[in-house]
C-alpha cells in the first residue's frame, strides 16, 4: 500500500478497458486489476465479432488487443491479480487482492461474466477433454468428429453453425421445441446438413473414459432417454455475473450488480461497468459505453466529495 488512487479499475474486458481510457484522458489516478494474464475479457473467445462499428468481421481476440493498445498508448497502468474482495470503512476503499491491497477513492467493478455450467454427471470430469464453452477457442480440436451443442439462444444457433464447418456431424440439443436466436441464424442453421436438432431435450450426462464418448439426453416430453455418440460436448446455455466478490457489498439483482447507466451502485463511489451489472443487452458496445459512462460518474462523485 501506500498511494491512494482515483480510481481503481477491476477487469479489463470491454468496459474495463474503456474505462482505462476514458480515465487516462480525463487524467485521473487509476489503475486496472485484470486476473488473467490477457485482456479483452469474452471478446478473447469470440470468433469473429461484426456488430462493433467501424472494424466489420475482426476476430475477437484482435478486438480485445486493439483495445488494450490503445489503453497502453495512453499510459494506463496494468497489474496481474484477483480481487477477492473491498472494504469500505473509512473514507478511503481498500481493494484486496490475493496478492497485494490497493487504495482508491472509487472502484469500477467490470468483472463482466462466465460460462455457466450444466451441473449434469461428467461434466466437470471431462471438461477440457471434450466439454467445452467456447466453440470457437476449442473447435478445431473436432475437426472431422461428432459434436453436440447444447442450449437454444444466439451462442448456441453460431457454435453449432461455426462447428458445422469443421465437423462430420453436430447436434443441437435443446430444451424446447423452437429455438431463441435470431432468425437470420436459425434460417442459416437449418440449411445445414449435417446439423441435428435435438428438440425438446435437456442433457442428463456425459460418459467417457478420460474423453467424451456418450453425451445422454432426456426427453422432457415422453421421458425416453436418447444416447448420442459423439466426442465433443459445447455448452452454450448462458453465462453468470463475475459478482461473488461482491456480495453484501452492493445490492444485487439474480447476481447482477443492480445500476443504471449511470453506473452507480447501491454503494457510493463504487461503480458498476459491462455485463456486470443489470441491463438489457450484454454486447462490447454496450460494454464499452459504460466504461466511459463510469468514468464520467467517477469525475463527478470526485468532484463532488
Ligand atoms: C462466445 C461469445 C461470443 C460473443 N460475441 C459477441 C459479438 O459478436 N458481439 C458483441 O458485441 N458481443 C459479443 N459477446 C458478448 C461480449 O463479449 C460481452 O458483452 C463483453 O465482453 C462484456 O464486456 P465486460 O468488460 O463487461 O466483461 P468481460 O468481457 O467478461 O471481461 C471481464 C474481465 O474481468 C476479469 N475479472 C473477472 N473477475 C475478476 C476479479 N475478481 N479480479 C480481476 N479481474 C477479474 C476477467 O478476467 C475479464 O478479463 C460474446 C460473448 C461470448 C462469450
């Protein structure tokens, strides 16, 4: 310990990393605590990002550089750790990491979030032998195999398209008789052939010695259980908030860290940036608008005090 930041920054995904940049122009006292030894947070496992204005179909993981460049070409400060936890006595914030303590006047929370898991048998066991949540990171390992997708939404409908590319045959197990993504996906999906819809069907577990062999479904409908050969299993059925440091600190909402755009939460001086917090669409611009939002509610709850 010693100096006392403006700001301290925790993550430096999209919005960690506009926040990084908003501050060193604004030319306030900030560092960023990133836990990973990269930054860009999940743009690093996106294949190719085409929504983000002015760069059309970069890959994700040259997104996530090009931000943390432009961070660094302006001076921000970086250091490698996990925050566990802050405390909030006094007037001044500790930030505690596991490897060193930080002091600051405010904090950014732009821990974003991660994959969640099926919590079916196997899952854990063969994670990394042929349970993925990144088909984009894992895929090419499959090239030529049998895989299975799992989930019904926008990850899943371009996991299973992306693999359909690299593998003889991909299912596509969900829950529902209908999917969730976008339209324009589901039309591209289902003019692939060697795409398998698995409707109405939820995974009950993965078998395997030491690798995927055998993903087993159930139908939620008649009951009968369906067992698929296969050597690669992609979970895509969401992600959770990276808020578990934070509980008791700042009022949540189902693990979102409750804020407007403002970024302000229940706690004052500690701001809340990215998929974090509670909003309606978790996407790098929206990401990366509140850093920049954060940044400007840091100014002013400085100013103020
Ligand atoms: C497969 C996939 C594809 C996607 N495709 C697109 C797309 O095409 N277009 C689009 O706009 N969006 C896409 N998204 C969503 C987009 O990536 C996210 O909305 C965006 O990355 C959120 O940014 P963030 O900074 O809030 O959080 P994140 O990107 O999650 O970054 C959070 C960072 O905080 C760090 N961190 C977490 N906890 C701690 C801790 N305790 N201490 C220190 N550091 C910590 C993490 O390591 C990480 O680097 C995709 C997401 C995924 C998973």
């Amino acid at each position: 310990m010693g100096e006392i930041y403006d700001v301290v920054i925790i993550g430096s995904g999209p919005a960690g990393l506009a926040a990084a940049i908003y501050a060193e122009r604004a030319e306030l006292n900030a560092i960023v605590i990133e836990k990973n030894v990269v930054s860009g947070g999940q743009v690093l496992t996106t294949y190719e990002v085409d929504n983000y204005p002015g760069v059309r179909g970069i890959g994700g993981y040259d997104l996530g550089m090009k931000f943390r460049e432009h961070a660094d070409s302006l001076g921000a400060d970086f250091v490698e750790d996990e925050v566990l936890c802050i405390e909030t006595e006094g007037k001044v914030k500790k930030v505690v990491c596991a490897g060193q303590t930080y002091e600051t006047k405010t904090v950014i929370i732009a821990t974003g979030a991660g994959h969640r898991k099926l919590g079916i048998p196997g899952e854990e066991e063969l994670s990394g032998m042929g349970v993925s949540y990144c088909a984009t990171c894992d895929g090419a390992f499959f090239r030529g195999k049998t895989t299975a997708v799992i989930g019904g939404g926008d990850v899943a409908i371009e996991d299973a398209i992306f693999l359909a590319r690299l593998c003889k045959k991909v299912y596509l197990v969900h829950r529902r008789d209908e999917l969730r993504g976008a339209k324009s996906l589901q039309k591209k999906l289902f003019s692939l052939e060697n795409v398998e819809l698995v409707w109405d069907s939820v995974p009950e577990r993965i078998e395997g010695e030491n690798k995927v062999e055998k993903l087993v479904v159930s139908n939620v409908k008649t009951k009968e259980t369906k067992e698929l050969e296969l050597q690669g299993v992609f979970v895509a059925v969401g992600i959770n908030p990276n808020s578990a440091p934070f509980e008791g600190l700042v009022e949540m909402e189902n693990g979102y860290i409750k804020a407007g755009e403002d970024c302000a939460t229940s706690c004052p001086g500690i701001f809340a940036a990215g998929d974090v917090r509670t909003k309606g669409l978790r996407q790098i611009v929206t990401a990366v608008s509140d850093g920049a939002n954060a940044i400007t509610s840091v100014e002013r709850y400085l100013t103020e005090e």
